[in-house]
C-alpha cells in the first residue's frame, strides 16, 4: 500500500485544486461603523446547469482515526464545493489531479484552525474527513437538477498518515 503524507494546508499548495478560505492574508475593510471586519470575495462560487442554484448546509461529523486508508475519491463536474469550519477541530482535505487514466496520486493536506476550503469544480476530492473530534461544517455547493457526482475507486488503497 502506497503511504501518503499529510501536509499542511497552504494558499499555494492547494492553488491548483480551489481555495483556502481564511482570514490571514485575505482583503478585508471595516464595516457596521468599523465594528466589524468583512474579509472580502474569498472564493469562486460556481454553478453550472439547467436551474442550478447556489445553497448553504450544515454538516455535523464525526472524527476519523489516521492513518487512515483511502480507496475512493469523488466530483462534482457542475459545481465547486466549499466547506467551512465551525468548530476549531482540523480536518484531512484529500485531492487529485486529473490524468488520462482518472484521479492521480492523492495529496492530502490538514486545515489548521480557522481554515475552510473551496473545492473546485470537477476536482476530485475525499469524502469530509474531521480529525480530533465531532466538527461542525457550512457547506456552500450547488443545487438544482442535473448528476453532480462521480466516483471513483482506486485499485488499491492509500494509506493517509
């Protein structure tokens, strides 16, 4: 079984597979008589299809031990994917690149705390993955008709440690 190493989550790193939604770095200006800071246009909201609608979920997950074996990714060809952090808990964000034979080698990179993700669409990705105890998510994707995932399984499992 091919081993996996986590990496953390970096802006640069994660550039070709979407977004990293926090607040280091992001532009923001003051707003409600300066009482509050909004940090501004974070990511690209996509939708794509025959009435396709943005819409916003809560997720409640539970932890997952590492290492953790992984043996499928998924997309979503008609919409991006953003998931974002309400508890302080970190949590594994696993992507591929596409190649001509499907999904590549997974890269597997940890949130650390305050740090959400937008996922691109058509990106392949694993499932929600909390680590060191039940998390809490909003959820941003699309809506509406049309098949908005596929699957995939590897022919054999990596081991993400």
């Amino acid at each position: 079984m091919k081993t996996i190493d986590i990496r953390p989550l970096t802006r640069e790193a994660f550039a070709p597979f979407g977004e990293v939604l926090e607040t280091e770095g992001a532009p923001s200006f003051p707003i409600n008589a300066g009482k509050c800071v909004r940090y501004h246009d974070l990511a690209k909201i996509e939708t794509t299809g025959e009435r396709a609608r943005p819409m916003i979920s809560l997720l409640r997950g539970e932890p997952y031990p590492l290492p953790l074996e992984l043996i499928m990714v998924e997309r979503h060809p008609l919409g991006t994917q953003a998931f974002i952090p309400l508890s302080e808990h970190p949590f594994l964000v696993v992507v591929a690149e596409e190649t001509p034979e499907g999904p590549g080698e997974p890269i597997a990179f940890k949130t650390a705390p305050g740090q959400g993700v937008n996922i691109g669409r058509n990106v392949w990705h694993g499932i929600l993955t909390p680590l060191d105890g039940i998390s809490d998510f909003a959820v941003v994707d699309r809506g509406g008709e049309g098949v908005n995932l596929e699957e995939h399984f590897y022919e054999a499992p990596f081991l993400i440690r």
